[in-house]
C-alpha cells in the first residue's frame, strides 16, 4: 500500500466491519493454512457452518471453529464499541481462539516458551504483564493507524503472551484496532507464506519492524482499498 492509497481511505467502521464479514471464511482459511492446517476454502466454509468433515482431524476442525468463533466475537466487540487494547480484550478472545488448542486458554502463560527456528528467547511468564503494559504504551505514541496496529502484531508474536496461539492473537489485536479505527482488516494470504515466515524469523532478533510493517501492508487488498475510497 503506498501513502496515495492510505490516503484515499475515507475511514468507515461499518463498512470496514461488512468488508471483513464478508470474507471471514477466507481470514480463518488464511490462517490456519500458516498453521499447516490443509483444508479447502470450501472445508472451512462448511466447518464454519457447523458442519464437520468426515476423514479430517477433529483437533484441526476445532482448531478452524474456533478461528471464526473468535472473528465473530472480534466483530460484535467493535460493533458495540467494546473493543480496547488491553489484557481483558486479549483474555477474552483468547479464550475462543485458544480453546483445546492452547495449554491454558483465556490467560497469560505460566512458564517459558521457545520460538522455533531462532535463539531469540522470549520474556519470562512474571515478565508478561509488564511487557504488555509497555507495548499499549508503545502503541500510542504512533500517529498511523496501521503503524500502531502492526507494532501489536509484531509485539504480541515476539513476546509470546500465551502457551499457543500467539502470531493468530496478535493478528485479531491488529484487525480489531484496525476496524475500531474504520480501516479494513489485513487479511495475510497463505500464498505468501514463506516470505512471512522468512520475515519473522529475522524480526524476533533484530525487532525491527520495518520489512514486516512494509510486508504487512502490502497485503492490503487493493480493492478493498478502492472500496474504502469511495
């Protein structure tokens, strides 16, 4: 996304809010592909119509559910303007996106964690409350809405705040400060996987967020931009 096209964007939360309902069957299928969770976009589909699948893992098909159970309570948090960037936000979809999946769910983790592929060691558990204090903090000293949004991700991925589920809490964080804002959702496609994986694993060292911001919004679709300028 270039500055002329942010800048073309008339924020509208309503309309952000249609725009991502519209596509939440392809968001949860997104992410759960970054997961190396292999379903059809028609599997999620009918997975996030109730429906389960006869020869695919139930663990995987809840892992899905749980996804679009999590999307839906993001949305009704930003249509009743409930949405903050605070720990009881962060506890309250985890506990939806987490469930069953995640060692405890709904809560900070108790103990250490590793990132896999890096020597970067994330925060201590007694460490976590703090270090989400500092990033809300962090965050409001950023004049760009996506800036901010995108400094949540990237904070909430390297400083693990929970046993699992991380990457997918932090981009509901971003998305939810993005809609509450009126800008649309950034929606990660698993086509672009491996660059992101590749962009990750040099940002947990270094924490410099400027190739993952630059990647990040060029996966804005550009006519979801148009739509937004109108």
């Amino acid at each position: 996304m270039t500055p002329n096209q942010f800048q073309s964007m008339k924020p509208n939360r309503a309309k952000a809010l249609m725009l991502a309902k519209h596509e939440i069957s392809t968001l949860v299928y997104n992410a759960i592909q970054l997961e190396d969770i292999n379903f059809t976009l028609p599997e999620v589909q009918t997975i996030l119509d109730g429906i389960t699948i006869g020869g695919r893992k139930l663990s995987d098909q809840n892992i899905t559910a749980n996804q679009g159970k999590a999307w839906q309570e993001l949305f009704l948090l930003v249509k009743n303007d409930e949405f903050r960037v605070d720990t009881e936000t962060a506890f309250r979809l985890h506990d939806l996106a987490g469930r069953e999946e995640a060692l405890e769910w709904g809560k900070f983790r108790t103990g250490g964690v590793l990132i896999t592929g890096t020597e970067y060691t994330p925060p201590s558990a007694n460490q976590l409350p703090d270090a989400f204090e500092l990033m809300v903090k962090d965050m409001a000293t950023l004049d760009d809405i996506y800036d901010r949004a995108i400094h949540v991700f990237l904070t909430m991925a390297r400083n693990p705040f929970f046993w699992n589920v991380n990457k997918r809490m932090g981009r509901f964080m971003m998305n939810g400060i993005l809609l509450n804002a009126g800008y649309p959702v950034i929606n990660l496609p698993a086509s672009r996987r491996l660059e992101f994986n590749q962009l990750m694993l040099e940002f947990y060292p270094s924490n410099n967020q400027q190739p993952m911001n630059r990647f990040l919004r060029s996966c804005l679709d550009p006519r979801v931009i148009e739509i937004m300028a109108e």
